[in-house]
C-alpha cells in the first residue's frame, strides 16, 4: 500500500468526513491516519522563494572538507 494524501474539509458542524479509495488487495488492512491542518505543514515546493530566505545564512561554523581517502586504481576497460 502506497501513502495517500487526501484534503478533506471539516463541515460546519465539525465533523470531517474522508472518503480514501483503496484497492481491493489492500482490504482487511490496518491504516494510520493523521489529523493536521493543511496550512500547519507547509512544504518546500508550497513557497520555495520564502523557504530558501528562511534558511539562507543559518550555518554557524566553519566549513570544513572531511578527508576523502585515496583514490582506487583500476584496470582500462577495451
């Protein structure tokens, strides 16, 4: 079973009603759902412009290149 996102709407009288298609192979599953608003978790591709202001100059540090070892000798492939 692949993860599924469906945007429901709470009605005027609170109650939030989903309806998810499944297929027939996934019956007699058992399945978690997660209550969050939609607004609560916005993703990258939502507002990259803003997302990329709030993270540009965050680093605190030096930067620094780890050894990376030597490199392998091979034979040419004909």
């Amino acid at each position: 079973m692949q993860r599924t996102i469906v945007n429901s709407r709470v009605g005027a009288d609170g109650v939030l009603q989903v309806q998810v298609p499944l297929e027939a192979a996934d019956a007699n599953r058992d399945v978690r759902v997660t209550i969050e608003p939609a607004d609560a978790v916005p993703t990258v591709s939502d507002d990259y412009p803003s997302w990329l202001r709030s993270v540009a100059g965050q680093w605190r540090g030096e930067l620094e290149r780890s050894p990376q070892g030597t490199l392998e000798e091979r034979e040419w492939l004909v």
